[in-house]
C-alpha cells in the first residue's frame, strides 16, 4: 500500500482555490479512478497520465490506483491537474519520494510522450498558491516567465515528466531536443485560443513608436479630442455621437495611447484575466500597456459581461480591466447587453451566478460609447436629406437608456469633418505624445491628492466622500445645483459634473475646481452649449 500526495490550483474565475491531489494504491485488480468532481478534460487525464508515465521510462503499478483531488466539492477543469496527478502516482508508487512533492504546486498538461505543455491560468494559479504559503511551484518551461512574475516563489519550468523525475530523484537531468528555428513550436498549440483576442488590441501591445496610433492624424474635432483628454485623465465614460465618418472610431482607438503604462499591480491584474481567457500573446508574458476590447455589435450579453457553460469565463468588461472598452454603433447592441453593464460600470467589478459556483471579475474600465443619431446617420447635419421620421428618430435614440447614460460623465456631439479640417489647412492637431504627457501629469497631481486613500482617479471617489472632503471653489457649482433642480441633472449627474471638474482643474493645474471647470464639465456632461469654455478649460488657460 502506497500513499502520496502533491499540489494542484483550480481555477474559479479568475481566481485560484488549492487543491491537493492525493494516490493512494493498495492490492486488487489494476484499475484507476478519479474522484473529486472532475470535468471531462480532466477524466480523459487518466489516459494522458498513464501514456506519459510509461513513455517517460516509468514503471506504471499495476495495482488499484485512486486518485482524489481535494477538497471534493470545488468543481475541477482543464488539463492543468495532469502533471500533478503523475507526480502523485509516482510517489505512491515510490518513483520519487513522497515527501519530496508534499509542498510542491505543479500545473501542467501532459502529452501522451511525456512532454509539459503549456496551460493557461498560470499567473492566478501561481498567485493563489503564494497566499496559500507555497515557495515552489513546477510549471511548463513556457510558462516559467509569467509564474516569475509572482514574487517570493521559486519557479521551476520543465519541458517533460522525464525531467521532472531526473530533478526529484537528484538524477541528471536529460536535454529535450529542441524546437527547430523556423519551424511552429507545436507545444504552443492551445495555450491561445483561436479567435479569443479579436478585438482585444494585444497584438499591438508591444508596438513600437512608429505604430502607435497618432491623435493627429484625426481631422478637426477639437471639442471631441478635449473630451478624449479628460477622459483619459479622469477615467470617466465617454458618448461620442455624431454622422459616420466624422472620426469617433479614430478617437477612440487613439485613448489606449495616452493612458499612462499600467502600474505593476494592475499589469498583474490585467495579466491574470488575460492568461485565464487564453488571449496572453506567446512571449510577452506581462500587460504592459492599457487593453483596447471592441466588440462587434451583434455580441451577446454573456460575451461582453462573462459566462459560458459550467464555470463563467471573463467577458468583454474583464478583458477590458483597466483599460478601454469601446462600443461602436452602440445603439445596435441588444438593450438587455448594454443594461448588463450598469453593474460593473459602478462597482469595477461583475458577479456571475451559475449552476456550478459563483465567480467575481474585475471590471474597472473606461468605456467609450459611440452612436449615429438615427438610423440613416445624417439626423444632425443640415441639408443632408434625413429621412427618418422624428418617431423612427426617438426609438433609435432610446436605445441607450437614460439609467445607462448616467453613468456616462462625458457626452460629446462629434461634428463632421469639414473641408478645410480634412485638407489640414487649420494645422495638424496635437500628437498623443503631447497630451500623453498632460494626462500623466494630471493623474500624478489627483494621485498626489489621493493618497492614503484607496482611490487613484477622480472617477474613482465616490460623491460623499467628493462633497464634504475636496468640495469646489466657493459658489462655483451654483450652475450645477439650478441645472439639478430643473431636472437637467440627477444625484448621480451631479456627483459626476464635480469630479469632472476636478480632472479639468487637474489639467489645467489648478488646486481647485472653479466655475469655469464647473461650466467645461457641465457642457460635456449635458450637451448644452455655454460658450466657448470647453476648447479653454481642458488643456490650456482661458
């Protein structure tokens, strides 16, 4: 009788549970069971287990195996589990002591001749076994660099089970050959799913200069790029409604660009998402910059705020954490969608309840909204022979409901390109360098205002704690407050115009909001015109 046990992570979301997966062999006919609510992936592993043990130069006992993965009642998925399920086997059968994988955590898949292959989920599974006190971890050798990222955690990356045992044994350890240049690294296959990163933007994370998109490659619309600003240095919501081809797509491809660079613990946050949904480009094993997620209209309610069968899986709002979540032609999503997304929008994170568990996302994005005005696209341009009836007009309209467009701080009319914008005789507009650098110092002087406090933008600060704490200047929200009482505003409209008046102040490098911040942050806030403060009071002195 035999008995050893190892470590595994279960993945629940974006999070990880410990699992120990324990073989215990004793006399009667060779048989092998698992137990402890594995899928089907993970009963098939018995097959790959066994195939790779052999192949390995290992002998397999021929004894009653059965392997538990613990606890039972946490449901378990996906490949990862087979390397530890070996090494399990492996001790009960006194292949390799069994004290010497007791504190190990391995995740890996294991091919049918032995070889490690890569998994996704490796930075939460690594994550989750260093808050559960684990030092030592075994991964895939190609995957070594995102399990490094976690601090505190010796990683060990192996190419096969051959190795794996020549390490526990203090044997040599034999070379696997090599991936031949030129050739496809067939180990790579599976670790990104086809098609799950359209429309993501990770492929452009690693850009170089010359590729980064230019804000001044967008024609005119000097209101629409003041707004893009303080946005990006608020982190608050945009609505970019105006007739196609007047640059809304442009603008908002160009946000993810003047966003500052991720901060360590947010690269790791995003990082986590992106490896669980299997979008991590091969090579780049850390987010660096701010995502870009733009789904196609036709999306479902489940692909933009997660789920799936079984488990939930991260949806559009979590491959969008901390960055850019851009809707085109929004007001052709399905209403249910864009309602789906009033929860996140205020709490930074979704709740998905299914059948097998409950799972947390994070969900902290910018999102951008961007619409025509009626069906036909030319409602707002005079002469243009709108021929959609007024009612046609309204129920297009009402599509995006008033509950989801309070939440939008920032609501734009995008004019269309003139002539002499589109000729450049009005001059280039600024570069995303330019403002690039008035973001970040705007973001440095609210995280200076913020600190010690668990908030970092001015989005972020919730009302309360926005009145009585950093109120504005002395009569400057009086405009605000009539605007309320005439019902132009609401509670949450109201909280909202005074913390983007503080991100104008910001970029204006002033200690408070006065009444022309108040002003610039009521016209982009309702669409009514009160002068021309908005080109003044975002990036330059009146």
């Amino acid at each position: 009788m035999g008995f050893a046990r190892a470590c595994s992570v279960a993945l629940v979301g974006v999070e990880g549970v410990l699992v120990e997966v324990q073989a215990d062999l004793e006399p009667g006919v060779a048989a092998f069971t698992l137990v402890g609510l594995p899928d089907k992936t993970l009963v098939e592993s018995r097959d790959r287990v066994r195939a790779a043990v052999v192949n390995s130069g290992a002998p397999w006992p021929q004894k009653k195996l059965t392997v538990g993965l613990s606890p039972a009642s946490v449901p378990k998925a996906g490949a990862h589990f087979d390397l530890a399920v070996a090494a399990a086997v492996l001790g009960a059968a006194e292949v390799v002591d069994p004290g010497a994988i007791a504190d190990l955590v391995l995740i890996g898949e294991l091919g049918l001749d032995g070889r490690v292959r890569p998994v996704r989920g490796i930075l939460p599974a690594v994550l989750a076994a260093a808050e559960a006190g684990y030092r030592q971890v075994v991964v895939p050798e190609q995957c070594a660099g995102e399990a490094g990222l976690v601090p505190e955690v010796s990683v060990l990356g192996v190419r096969s089970l051959r190795q794996l045992i020549a390490v526990l044994t203090d044997g040599v350890v034999p070379e696997e050959e090599p991936v031949r240049a030129g050739r496809p690294d067939a180990m790579l296959a599976g670790l990104v799913l086809p098609g799950a990163g359209l429309g993501t933007g990770l492929a452009r994370g690693g850009a170089d200069a010359a590729e980064v998109p230019d804000l001044a490659d967008v024609a005119g619309q000097h209101r629409a790029r003041r707004a893009l600003e303080v946005a990006a240095a608020g982190g608050h919501h945009l609505f970019l409604s105006g007739p196609p081809g007047a640059g809304k797509t442009m603008l908002a491809e160009r946000l993810p660009w003047i966003l500052p660079p991720l901060t360590r613990q947010d690269s790791l946050e995003v990082t986590a998402v992106h490896s669980v949904a299997g979008i991590l480009p091969p090579g780049e094993p850390l987010v660096a910059r701010p995502p870009y997620c733009a789904p196609h209209h036709s999306a479902t309610m489940q692909s933009l705020v997660g789920g799936g069968a079984g488990i939930p899986r991260p949806g559009a709002v979590s491959l969008a954490h901390r960055g850019v979540l851009f809707l085109d032609e929004a007001a052709e999503f399905s209403g249910k969608a864009l309602d789906a997304l009033r929860q996140p929008l205020e709490a930074g994170h979704v709740v998905i309840a299914r059948a097998a568990g409950v799972v947390r996302l994070p969900a902290r994005f910018l999102l951008v909204l961007a619409a025509n005005p009626c069906p036909c696209g030319r409602h707002s341009l005079l002469g243009a022979g709108c021929e959609c009836p007024p009612s046609v007009v309204r129920r297009y309209q009402a599509r995006l409901s008033g509950p989801l467009l309070d939440r939008v701080d920032l609501r734009v009319e995008v004019e269309p390109v003139t002539r002499s914008d589109l000729l450049g005789r009005g001059g280039r507009g600024e570069s995303t360098a330019t403002v690039a650098a008035r973001v970040r110092e705007a973001r440095e002087r609210a995280a200076d205002r913020l600190a010690q406090t668990p908030w970092r933008l001015n989005s972020e600060v919730p009302g309360h704690e926005l009145r009585t704490r950093w109120p504005a200047g002395s009569g400057a929200m009086a405009q605000a407050e009539r605007d309320m009482e005439r019902g132009l505003l609401t509670a949450r409209g109201l909280d909202r115009v005074l913390r983007v008046a503080w991100t104008v102040a910001d970029l204006r490098g002033r200690g408070h909001p006065d009444a022309l911040d108040v002003a610039v942050a009521l016209e982009l806030r309702t669409g009514i015109a009160r002068g021309a403060v908005l080109a003044a009071g975002a990036g330059a002195e009146p």
